[in-house]
C-alpha cells in the first residue's frame, strides 16, 4: 500500500485520498472501487466474520476471498457484500471451496476510483467502476487455467441469501438476481455480467452442466442449502476482463446498465471515475503546508460523498423490499443507506454546501420512503427500515433543507411527513408525547430518546414558523423543552426517570449499558449524553442552580477519568478525552458548546486538541465507526474551522482551523473563501475575524452570508482572547433568545 505525491502531481487532489484510512481499528472503512454515491461498491472481503469486518474488509487480514460490489461504509452492523466474484487458478469440480487466497498489504494499493492487489497465488486484480457496473480485469500467471467464480452465496456476519438464480444467456453473457436476508430483512439485487472474450465452458455448483438456468428458493426447500455458484474457464487467455452491472428493478436493467461502460479500456473508466472524484473533492480547494493536514482531509472529503448511495436505475425505476414497483419522479434519482442517528449531525448539513446537484434528489428519496411506508426512515437499508438507534433525525435533515429553501423540495408535502413521524405510535413516541420524556419502565434508552426528540421537535417547530403554521409552532417549541424532565440540578446530569416521575436509582454517570432494552443512555453513558440539546444551549446552563454550572460541567466532561463501569459497556464509545468520546456522535456538537456562553476561546483550544489526536493518516486514523461519512464531516467542518453545532439553523460555530486558506463552492455557484492568518500548532486560538475587511465579532457565520461572495480572514494567536464572542449578540443562536 503506497502513495507517491510528486511535485508535478502535487495539484491533483485524489492523490491525497488514502482509501485505507479507517480501514484500521473500529473504522470500519472498505478500500474498494467506487464513485460518488455509487450503487456499486467493488472491494475486496476478507472472508470473516466479526464486527471489524462488517464493511468485509480490515487491515488486519492477509487473505482475501472474493470482490463483492455492495459494501457499507463505516457502520457498525454487517450486510450487503453482494454479487461476489473471485478469480482461481483453475477450475474446481467442487460445490463449496474456501477461495480464500494470501496477500500483503504491499501489494495492494488503492485510490478512489481504483483498487488493485497481486495476490500471492500472482493473479494480479484490477478494479474501478461507474454508477452501477464494477469492472474487473485480472492477468493470470503462466500455467494456469483462468477461473473466475460467481459465488451468490457470499455471505458474512447478518447476511444470509434466500433467493438465487444465475442464468447463462451465451458464451459471455450471464445475468441472475440475488434476494437476502439481513440487517435489512428483505433486500434484492439484480445483476448482469458481461466477458470481455467468451468461456470455454462452465461449471454449476462445482459441476459441468448444460442447463440454462439454476435456481433455488429457501422458503419453499428448506433442507437444501442456498448456494448458488458458478465457474467461467479461460484456458486460453491469460486476461480476463469482465464487467458487472447491478440493477434493483431487473435482470432486464441490469442488462441495461451495462451500456454504461460502452468500451472494454480499463485504463480509461479507471481516468473517468478519478476525474468523478477530482470533482468531487475540488468543492472544497484547501491550502497548507503540510501534506498530512492535505490527506487527512481529502480522505475525509472522500469518505463523505460514499453515501447515501443510489437504489435505482437509470431512469429513476427501483423495486423497494415490499417487491413494489416505483419511479421517482422528475428524472430524480432514489437513494438509501440513511445512517440518520449518525449523519444529521454534520453530514447532511455539509451536503447543503457540497451537493447542489444531488441533494434534492437525497431528500426527497427520504420522502418517498415516507410515501411508501407512512413514516420518515430512521435508518433506510435497501428501502427497508432497520429501526436503528433513536430520535426521528430525518425531520432535522428535512427541516434544515426547507429553512435554507433547498430548491425541488415540497414543503407542505415534507411538512406532513414532519408531522406523521412526531405523532407516531411506535418507539415509546406515545409515552413522550403523554408524560413529556420517556419513561425508563416503558423501555430502555430513555434519556437519548427524550433528548433527540426534542431537538427533532425543535426543527418542526422552525418549520411551523417559517410556513405560518402558528398552532404547530406554539405545540413543537412546548415539546423542544422537553428535555428539561431529565435535568437533576443536583448532579447536573440528564437521568432517567419512572412514570411517577422518580429518577431512576442509584446513579452512576460513568456506567454503561450496551443492551439497549436495559440502558438508560444509547451507547455511552450520563456524562456523553448530558448535553444534548444543540437547540437551547444557554436553556440548559439555566438549569444549573449555580452561574457558570455548564461551562463548569464541561470542563469537568473533558478532565474527568476515561473510564466506563458496568458488565456490559458499549463498544461504540471510543476515543476519549476525559469523559468526552469522540468516537460515536452523541460528543461530536459538545466542545462547540463553549460559544453559546460566551466563552468560544474553550471551544477553539478543545477543537484543536480532538483534531490532532483524533484523526491520523493511518488505516485505524479514526476514532471510531467512520458512519457512513459523519466522523469525516466533522473533520472537514472543523479543520475548516467551522461547524453545524445545531444542525438546523444555517448557523456554523468557529472553531480552531488547521488549514492555511479554504475556498468553498457554494451550491448557488459562488465562491467562499476563508483565510488563516498566523496559524501554527501551537496559535490554536482565534485572535480576530475580518470579513471583507471589516471587524466581524460573531463566533459563527451563517449559511446564508456564505452564499455571497465573501472573504473571512481568522488571525490565530498563542493565547485566547477571552474578549473574541464573549458578548451574547455574538454568540450562536439558542432557543432561550
């Protein structure tokens, strides 16, 4: 694994990209072949099960058993790896056979678009792709007899196939589907293969057969196995080329999605998805000195533009689990792998400023999830609601697009679906609604669920406002309060409480609880999840019986001991300083708390702190779960020395950037551009702004100034200037104004 960054290539951004970063460690990153929000994802898999393998590839490994073409990135839950193709040095007569094969991480390499490693049995593969074709070329070693094996039975961690077929159209046409069954309990791929040059000939299940097709349905043979695979001989060439398109309608459009690559040059899709991604990471053109600062932030700027990833095909046409038929409308695009609880934090806001041309389209795949299902998704696996995690967030990335007048967005239509959603009669939503938080005897995870539906509800009540719904407002900014039921002067903590309205007993702000039925916070504990209310930071220090008791219980949070109790800690929270654990989300909005009370220069000296030791050029370069873009977003925002603190209200909070200059393209096609002055490791505070020239003392810039042209130029100095966002006309905005 190698990357050479010469002179003449030092303005070419995807040469900063490193796909392995996360693939160490928790991350949970794949290093394979794919383009912007992809339907396929080509990547190698290790052949293992475990939860570091959930994206079926990790550093770790040194064997490979197949190229599948559907990979999640960075979740903490295992499925997809469909479609798996590997190539063997001879066919097999045999129906299962271990394909793993030996490799060092010294022959392999990746960029985006690209992936390729020489496996020690000396195949050597090649892979790249487009939207929805994977294209695969492997060189074969003299005396061998090229094999290539179609294995639909590729199966690790929650994924299990249920429905499979391959059928033989001629000698280089072979197209099939594959129904699973998984984290997403219903899900169906279609796919279609072409060969560069024609099979000899062709093995079924380990045997030389002439029947047309193979086929076998569980539900209706359940003492026969579910395994379907296919071998292709090439005695005769030592090159094999094969391309591979995936189509959620039908084999018929998956047949049709091959058109996509109308050539058999892999050097030339190869150039097309690099120049996909020069165009992606060229929204955000950064400078500085430091080639590591350059690859820690385009790898991070690549990893946010992974997903959501596309569901249907070329003309909008998708089949959803149900086995429904659909079309979105207005030559729009459906697209799923919403990993909502993770990126409604600093992903879907950042996607306000880098996909103009997509993101109508994102969102209103959220609305056509609602159309099919009658609720906004929590999180969307193959159109499938998985029900992962708590809060409704698709209402906050819904409500941060109307507020910002995101262009194809029906906003009563998006409004009902707001509403739907608050008001619906599953996950403990009745008890918050009648009591006000959840109570923990009605289900575990009370505290997180309390606290994130009243920031969701914080968002309908912004939305009420904006489209003159007085009623609705008045009701969602009583429920936006809702986290003060939680709130015990006494400890300063948010905690669980009973139907009688008890907190729950004994209290212990460091113990957590991984089962989510018996938890009281989701993945963490008191102190991760105390401050979540983004919406009404300077409520909350009201709440205090003491002037100054948030700032002093922040301070507390980062200098507490990094240690959890309990028999059963959650794995998630992970990279900690003090009690602050920057590997899962709930901490990611928690230094830039210090702005809201007038005290920004903490916000810029912790920012800095999380920034250096929390992101790293590294295959475990991650704190945490990369989820699916929303580790990475908070590097991009805050190495910009921005961040969407409360991910709703175009407000972005300064922090401490690492980078010397930025220029942003915003998506009405203006540029804005943000100046480092004096910056240095040691000069992590921001002495003064300049906008335009002119003083600026906010210590924020609103999503709306940025869509003018304009030049913010931040003076970093060694020591805080405690005067710098101090008074509240200058703080970012709270719901106790």
């Amino acid at each position: 694994m190698s990357f050479q960054f010469g002179i003449c290539q030092a303005q070419k951004l995807t040469n900063y990209v490193d796909p392995f970063i996360g693939t160490g460690g928790h991350g949970h990153t794949f290093p394979g072949a794919t383009v912007p929000f992809a339907l396929v994802q080509l990547s190698p898999d290790n052949g293992k099960n475990g939860w570091d393998w959930v994206s079926g590839y990790h550093i770790s490994s040194d064997s490979i058993a197949g190229f599948s073409h559907m990979h999640l990135s960075g979740t903490g839950i295992g499925d997809w790896l469909d479609v798996a193709v590997m190539p063997m040095l001879k066919p097999i007569q045999k129906e299962k056979i271990d394909t793993r094969v030996s490799f060092s991480h010294k022959n392999e390499q990746a960029s985006p678009g690209f992936y390729s490693v020489l496996l020690d049995n000396q195949i050597k593969v090649n892979l790249t792709s487009t939207e929805r074709v994977g294209y695969h070329q492997y060189t074969y070693p003299t005396g061998s007899e090229p094999t290539i094996r179609l294995d639909l039975n590729h199966a690790y961690n929650w994924d299990k196939p249920t429905n499979t077929e391959i059928s033989i159209l001629n000698d280089s046409t072979v197209v099939g589907k594959r129904y699973s069954y998984g984290w997403a309990n219903q899900q169906h791929i279609y796919f279609a293969i072409r060969f560069a040059k024609p099979f000899t000939y062709y093995l079924l299940n380990g045997k030389a057969t002439k029947n047309k097709v193979i086929a076998f349905d569980s539900k209706k043979d359940s003492k026969q196995e579910a395994t379907v695979n296919a071998q292709f001989t090439f005695p005769n060439q030592s090159q094999v080329e094969m391309k591979v398109a995936l189509s959620t309608s039908s084999m018929a459009n998956a047949q049709q999605a091959l058109n996509e690559i109308s050539n058999w040059s892999f050097p030339q899709v190869k150039k097309a998805a690099d120049e996909k991604w020069e165009k992606e990471l060229s929204k955000i053109k950064i400078e500085t000195n430091d080639d590591r600062i350059k690859r820690i932030f385009y790898s991070a700027l690549y990893h946010t533009a992974i997903s959501p990833t596309l569901y249907s095909d070329q003309d909008g046409s998708y089949k959803n689990y149900k086995g429904e038929s659909h079309k979105m409308p207005n030559h729009g695009q459906r697209y799923t792998l919403f990993s909502l609880w993770d990126t409604f934090r600093a992903l879907n806001p950042l996607f306000t400023i880098t996909q103009a041309e997509r993101y109508s389209d994102i969102v209103n795949s959220m609305l056509a999830f609602y159309d099919e299902n009658g609720l906004l998704p929590v999180w969307d696996l193959s159109t499938f609601e998985t029900n992962t995690m708590t809060g409704y967030h698709a209402i906050s990335v819904i409500a941060d697009a109307i507020l910002k007048d995101w262009p194809g967005l029906d906003q009563e239509r998006a409004y009902r679906a707001m509403l739907a959603s608050a008001n619906q009669s599953i996950r403990e939503v009745p008890a918050y609604i009648e009591y006000g938080y959840v109570p923990q005897d009605v289900n575990g995870g009370s505290v997180t669920k309390t606290l994130e539906y009243a920031f969701d509800d914080y968002c309908i009540s912004l939305v009420a406002k904006k489209l003159g719904k007085q009623d609705d407002f008045i009701k969602f900014t009583k429920r936006a309060k809702n986290y003060i039921n939680h709130f015990d002067p006494n400890s300063g903590f948010m905690r669980a409480r009973l139907k009688n309205g008890k907190f729950m007993e004994p209290f212990d702000p460091f113990h957590s609880e991984h089962d989510f039925e018996k938890s009281q916070y989701i993945e963490g504990n008191a102190w991760q999840h105390s401050f979540f209310v983004p919406h009404d930071v300077r409520g909350l220090d009201k709440l205090f019986p003491k002037k100054g008791g948030l700032e002093k219980m922040l301070d507390t949070l980062f200098k507490a001991p990094s240690e959890m109790t309990g028999e059963n800690q959650s794995p998630d929270a992970s990279g900690f300083i003090g009690q602050y654990a920057h590997g899962n989300e709930p901490s990611h909005h928690i230094a830039y708390m210090y702005s809201y009370i007038g005290k920004p220069w903490k916000t810029q000296e912790k920012v800095r702190a999380i920034i250096d030791s929390m992101y790293h050029d590294v295959p475990d370069g991650y704190a945490g779960n990369e989820d699916a873009g929303q580790m990475s977003a908070w590097a991009v925002w805050s190495m910009m020395g921005l961040y969407p603190a409360s991910p709703v209200n175009g407000e972005y909070v300064f922090g401490s950037p690492t980078i010397d200059a930025a220029t942003i393209k915003m998506p009405n096609g203006n540029s804005f551009s943000i100046k480092v002055k004096n910056n240095s490791k040691k000069n992590v505070y921001i002495n003064s702004i300049k906008l335009d020239g002119k003083k600026y003392t906010k210590s924020y810039i609103r999503h709306q100034d940025m869509l003018t042209p304009h030049e913010l130029v931040i003076e970093m100095t060694d020591k805080p200037n405690k005067r710098f966002g101090m008074k509240r006309k200058d703080q970012p905005s709270s719901m106790e104004n």
